[in-house]
C-alpha cells in the first residue's frame, strides 16, 4: 500500500466523485451508514458480478441461492446467534457514548512508541477489562470508560398488524443460515451430490459500534458466503480447506488486480477461533488503518446442520447414492464482505501521478464503472456532436461507456483518470475526414488512432488483455 495513502484522502474522493456518500446527508447522516452513488454503484455490481462468475457459474460443484433478510426467529437460536453474537462495549462515563472495547486499545497501542506485544483478537472481556484500567484508557472524549460488557448486535425488529400480536424478528446477522435451513430443499429440487456448494450475495445487517473506517464497517453491509458441504470420510478437510485458500487469493490477486504485497494470511489462534470451528484463516489486506481482515474462510465442521435439526426436527442428512450412508455433511465456509472489497479497490488502484499532477484510479479495466467515456472535441461544433453520438451509440450497447463534453480536453482527461475509466475516445476534425478516432489510455496517457470501424473491437480486445 503507498504508505502516504490516507483514509481521509479516499474517502474525499469518493464523495467528490460520486463513488459513496453520506446515508442522509441532509439530516446530519446517520452514523456507519452509507449510499453508493452513480459509480460506486458501477463499481459494487462490477465486483458481485465477478465473484458470481468466477466461484459459481464456473464451477461445475456450485450452485446459487437468494434467501431472506427475515428469517424465522428460533433459526437464530438455533444458531447462536441470540446468546453469543455479541461485542465488548464500554461506556464513556460522562457521555455515556459507547464504544467498543477492543477497538479502544486498538487506537490505544497505535500511538505507543513501544507498544506491548499484544493480540487484541485473542483476549476475553474480562482481560480488556483489566487492560483498559491498568493502562487508565480512556474514551475519544478523554473521559473514564466503565469496564466492558457484552452487548448482542442482532437487529431486533417485529411483524404483524396488530399491537400486542406482533412477533419478535432479527435481520440477518450473515447470508449463511439462510443456506443451512434450505439445505434439504436444495437436495431435494436438485441433482446436486457431495461434495458442492451453494453460493449467494445479500445483505446482512450488525448493530455495532463502529470506528470511523468508512465503509470498512457498517450497519447494513453485503457478503457473499458459500457453504461447501462435504463427506469428511471421502474428502481430506486440510486438502480442500487449501484449495479455497487458493481460490479466495487467485480472486483477489488474478480477478480484482490486486497487489500481492498489499495481502497476507492470518490463522486464528485457538483462543479466539469460534467455539464450532476446526480452522480458520483471514485473507487480510494492508489498509490506511492498517491489516485488517477483508475475506475469512472457516471449517464449521457439522455444526450449524446439527444445530438446526436438534431445534427443528428437520432431516437435514445426505444419503450417498452408491454406499447408501447417510450423514450430516461438514462445512468449509469461505464468506467475504462485498463492501470491504469495494474499499479494498479504492486503496489499492489510487496513485497520485506526481508528474502529471493527476489522480487516478487504476482499476483493472474490466472493473471500472465505465469503461470508457466519449468526447466530441468542441461541444459548440454540432458536426463533432452528432458523429460523437454516433460513436457513443454504437458502444454503449456492449461496454459502459459515459459521455462527457463539459470544459477543455484536459480536464476531462483528469476527471476520467480520477475516476478510473481506462480509455477516453475522442472525436476531432480528423474524425470528420477519415473516420478515426483518438483513443487514451488511462495509465500512459500514449494514444492511438483507431478507425470507427475497428473502435468496438480494439477496445474489447484491450479489455480482455489487461
């Protein structure tokens, strides 16, 4: 990561340019809450379509899946979730704000010159407890905090039209139950065998006191989960735990363009791995606010089928067509946030073009919000307009383009470079006498000239060999 790279300085750029703003701005926002603008919105189907491409319809062992934000309410008993999805809160004593413990010693041992050896990961409440009050921690308003306690971050709502005979409900704390309690009708409508996996993308929503990381954490936040089931007497565990190590870094590095320096594995240590995990790893990446974890992958084991058929009763079991076995298939879960990734992209395609005093995203070209954008060279010159027309209307069907004829020619330049179109085609007066056009390349600023005709095809070519 460019070590100058500041979170302030990405999220300015991204509501100046229109990648993300403020959830309600107008009213004063609302705290860890964000909207995706015009390109951020570009940007965040760009990512999900790629995930959905590359770990589902490429896989022969994988399918889909879309399940509800509301789900019956024992399922997250049955989960857990109720008595043990929780956070480590403080209070400020005289604000009576609340904050969440680790991440006050966290910021805490961030401006220590000789900060102790510590993973704030691994510790108990009750070991924060006694951390904070020995080193006297205090909240942001420099005032005493109480000692920590648990604080359930499921979102409770109710359904039902009549007072007094609504029924308590939780929005989704993760997509994966929605996988687990569908397990039999997925068996049962498909013609899937073990081992293989299902997929989805949706919303999930954690009532957390958050840190100020932009949308690193958020209330309301999108995963993609999948829950690869297995026979753990037919497929070694660490084998295949490995293979979605592999993929989940071939994504990041090969798919997203990102710089393997910028990535590194972290293996939870057995006191701070879940109580129903085997193993679990963090693909963590290298941002403004340090390495923090972008995509885990965790071996659950049976455990959240068990769970689900002791509370239910349901048959959630496998019967192996050719040995007639029936069991309780095991878990690899590899989940990643879709939100994490989108900053993850901001940070890692900044660059400040010292030389050319420009910004610029280099989003790998296949990921920009637009992939290009078209310009007349004059706006006042409607022969330039009308043929610009042309051109913009025979690309946009195939690749996303924008169309821009505000100020000169170089500060539309800068503005695409600064939100990461890869190429800017340009219609001049040449254009009007042999047909070409001059296309840009983002990175080098070298153009070509290409002719009308060709313009489609070279610029398809291009995308692909990037």
């Amino acid at each position: 990561m460019n070590e100058k790279l500041t979170l302030e300085t990405i999220t300015a750029l991204a509501k100046r340019r229109g990648f993300v703003y403020q959830t309600s701005e107008i009213y004063g926002g609302l705290a860890s809450s964000y909207d995706y603008g015009p390109l951020g919105t570009e940007l965040l189907r760009n990512i999900k379509d790629k995930w959905w491409q590359e770990m589902i319809r490429k896989k022969a062992d994988m399918i889909g899946l879309d399940t509800q934000i509301l789900l019956h309410p024992q399922t997250w008993v049955a989960s857990g979730h109720v008595a043990s999805f929780t956070d480590p809160l403080v209070e400020d004593k005289v604000t009576h704000k609340r904050y969440r413990a680790d991440h006050l010693i966290e910021a805490w041992l961030a401006q220590q010159a000789n900060p102790p050896e510590l993973i704030v990961e691994e510790m108990s409440v009750a070991e924060m407890g006694a951390f904070i009050a020995k080193n006297q921690i205090q909240s942001p308003d420099g005032n005493p905090v109480t000692a920590p306690k648990e604080f359930n971050i499921l979102f409770e709502t109710a359904v039902g039209a009549i007072e007094g005979e609504k029924a308590k409900v939780y929005l989704r704390g993760e997509t994966a139950q929605g996988i687990f309690t569908n397990f039999r009708q997925v068996l049962d409508s498909s013609r899937v065998k073990l081992p293989f996996g299902i997929g989805q993308i949706g919303k999930s929503f954690r009532n957390e006191i958050t840190t100020g990381q932009f949308v690193f954490r958020t209330l309301e936040f999108e995963q993609a989960e999948i829950e690869y089931f297995f026979d753990p007497e037919q497929t070694d565990w660490q084998t295949l735990f490995e293979e979605w190590q592999q993929r989940m870094w071939h994504f990041v590095v090969k798919t997203l363009g990102v710089q393997e320096e910028n990535l590194r594995w972290r293996r939870h240590s057995d006191k701070e791995r879940s109580h129903y995990s085997r193993e679990t790893y963090d693909l963590d990446y290298h941002f403004p606010f340090g390495f923090k974890e972008l995509w885990g992958v965790a071996y659950r084991t049976d455990y959240d089928l068990q769970q689900h058929i002791e509370h239910s009763g349901a048959k959630l079991t496998y019967t192996d067509p050719f040995s007639g076995k029936t069991f309780v298939p095991h878990v690899i879960e590899p989940a990643v946030g879709i939100n994490r990734l989108f900053l993850m992209l901001l940070c890692d395609a900044y660059w400040h073009d010292a030389e050319n005093k420009r910004t610029v995203l280099r989003f790998k070209p296949d990921l920009a919000p637009y992939k290009t954008a078209v310009f007349p060279l004059l706006r006042n010159k409607p022969e330039l307009v009308q043929k610009a027309q042309q051109v913009y209307e025979a690309i946009a069907p195939y690749l996303t383009t924008t169309w821009d004829d505000r100020g000169n020619i170089g500060k539309r330049y800068y503005y695409q470079d600064e939100i990461g179109t890869p190429f800017c085609v340009t219609i001049d007066f040449e254009t009007l006498e042999n047909n070409s056009v001059t296309v840009r390349h983002r990175d080098t600023t070298e153009q070509d000239r290409i002719n009308i005709d060709q313009l489609l095809i070279y610029l398809q070519d291009q995308i692909r060999a990037s």
